[in-house]
C-alpha cells in the first residue's frame, strides 16, 4: 500500500530519529504524526512522608519536560514545513505498549528509530504488531530508511506473515528496481510447491513487479544473518519480513529471526504481522 501517514515514537533522545523521519515523510510526501512517550519514574515507598513528596516531584518535573519536548518537536516540524501532529503520553511502563497501537490504529506504518531506550522501543514494536494492523518500519543505525527503496529483499517461507507481508509491500515492490525474493534451506511441500519460491514470484510478477527468486542454504547459520548477509550483497534498501511466525513466548525463550531482526537491524526492516 501506499503510506501517507507516518507514526513517529519517540522518547527524549528524539533528536537523530526526528531528522531522519522528516526526511523519510519530505521524500514520500506523508503525513508525520509524532508520539512523544514519557515513560514514569517508580514510585517510591518508605516510611517518611517526605518520600512520597520527593516522588511526587520527580513525577512533576517529568511532566514538565515532556510538555518542553512536544513543543520543541513542533517548533522544529514547523520550521521543515512537513504536514504533522504531535501529542505527548506521560504513561506508566505497562501501559506504553497499548498507547502505541491506540495511535497505530489511525497510521500506515509505524516508524521506530534507534534512539530510544531499549525497553520502550520493544514496547513501541509490540504495540504497534499486536495491538494495530500496523507494520513496523524499523531504521538501523548506519543507513538512511525509506519509503521509496530501489531494492528490496522480501523474505518468504510460505507462511501466512510471510504472505501479508508481499501484500503489505506490493506498491513498494512495483515502484522499485528490483526484488529479491530470498528463501532460506527451501524444501518442496505443500506450500512452497515443488519449485519453491516460483508461486510467489509468479504472483508478483503478475503485478509488475521485476522479481528474483534467491535460494539460499543456511549452512547451520542464523536465519536472520543469512538475510543480511544478502540484503548488503544485494545493496537492498529495505527487507520485508513477515513477524512472529511463532509465539512470543516462544521467541522470548528459544530466539527466533523476528527477535534477531528486531535487536539488530542491518538494513531497514518492515516488520508486518
């Protein structure tokens, strides 16, 4: 699909991340909606009143700098001359999960940069896989992230996030160079057919999309790494993956490509549920 608005979560080291979505929505002329998260101190307990005061103020100049952010954010967005909106949630950990899928629910993607505190960015990602239809475009450290990639590698086993994922990038796809269509240690099943990888293709290449089937062994390496690998020997601007095949229970305990993806992106990542 086509995005035309951006959701933008962001914390206090907002700065590289804003830049970088401004001149990710100027390129694609989308809308940027920014979401300011302040996630609250704990509270303190003790047997003197005095700490639960201490507390309380803590709590206010928190507030405080939240409010001097989202006004910071605005001035700057004003002065690019990007259509936006800005709001700020001053919210309590659990909580920061569902306020990013309440606003995902009204965005295209949600774009997640590489400032953020680890504990909210796994949040934010979460919020918007599991609590919105939204996909999550994650921006890696040493690349610029786009909405208008000339290559991209579309990892595909199949399975039905791999499936929602070609759907979810199907105008990307169109407009680009090429696409690599990368399976890892294939197999002829069912579902991947006796030659796999040529259904999909043939399926995209239906909508004119310039495809090339990649079939590669992982010689006992990673999934993810093997993605990678590729991604940067192909100079692919963006890998679509389709997330959570499995649990995330499941991926919190063993490990799984979403989780790996996710931690430590080389290229940028649309994640899509």
């Amino acid at each position: 699909m086509t995005y035309k608005t951006v959701l933008l979560v962001l914390d206090a080291n907002y700065e590289a991340d804003l830049t970088a979505a401004a001149d990710l929505c100027d390129a694609a002329n989308a809308h940027l909606s920014v979401l300011l998260v302040k996630v609250a101190a704990p509270p303190r307990f003790g047997d003197h009143a005095g700490l639960s005061v201490a507390w309380l103020d803590i709590q206010a100049a928190e507030f405080e700098q939240l409010e001097k952010a989202v006004e910071a954010v605005r001035t700057t967005l004003k002065e690019v001359g990007l259509s936006f909106d800005v709001a700020g949630e001053y919210t309590e950990p659990a909580r920061a999960d569902d306020l990013v899928g309440e606003r995902a629910r009204y965005a295209d993607v949600a774009l997640i940069g590489t400032s953020m505190d680890p504990s909210l960015r796994a949040r934010a990602i979460e919020g918007a896989l599991f609590y919105s239809p939204c996909p999550v475009l994650l921006a890696p450290r040493r690349q610029s992230v786009t909405l208008l990639p000339r290559r991209i590698l579309l990892a595909w086993n199949a399975s039905l996030e791999s499936k929602r994922a070609a759907r979810e990038a199907l105008d990307m796809m169109k407009s680009a160079e090429g696409v690599n269509v990368v399976l890892v240690d294939p197999a002829a099943s069912r579902w991947n057919g006796h030659e796999p990888g040529a259904d999909v293709a043939t399926y995209l290449a239906r909508h004119g999309i310039k495809v090339t089937v990649d079939r590669l062994p992982s010689a006992e390496r990673p999934v993810d790494e093997v993605l990678n690998e590729h991604a940067i020997d192909t100079t692919a601007d963006l890998i679509v993956i389709g997330a959570y095949g499995h649990t995330r229970l499941r991926q919190m305990i063993f490990g799984g490509v979403t989780k790996a993806m996710i931690e430590a992106p080389i290229v940028p990542v649309l994640l899509v549920r």
